[in-house]
C-alpha cells in the first residue's frame, strides 16, 4: 500500500525588513542635530534628543 507524497512545505516569504531600503541617520542629518524633512507639502522636524533618540515633529 502506498502513500500519497506530502507536499512540499510552502516557501518562506521575505521578511518584509528584507525588501525595505536602509538610511543610516548619519547621512541624513551630515553631523546636525535637526533637520527639516518636506513630505506632501508639510515640513517636518527630525531631531536627535539627549539620550540619542530620534523624534520627527510636524
């Protein structure tokens, strides 16, 4: 008696942090501390806070 053959396991979709592009924050902000990020027509502030943190501010 014979088995049917298990299908073959599905394969691993990417991870979805694989397909996205990396910027390193060094070479967005050139040695600032804040810069102006425009986005649809509205400015935005990215800065580096004490603790080395970055926090973006319409």
């Amino acid at each position: 008696m014979s088995h049917p053959p298990k299908p073959a396991a599905p394969e691993k979709a990417p991870d979805k942090t694989e397909l996205r592009r990396r910027i390193h924050s060094e070479h967005l902000l050139c040695g600032e501390s804040t810069i102006e990020i425009e986005h649809a027509g509205q400015c935005y502030l990215l800065r580096v806070t004490r603790e080395n943190k970055l926090i973006l501010t319409k």
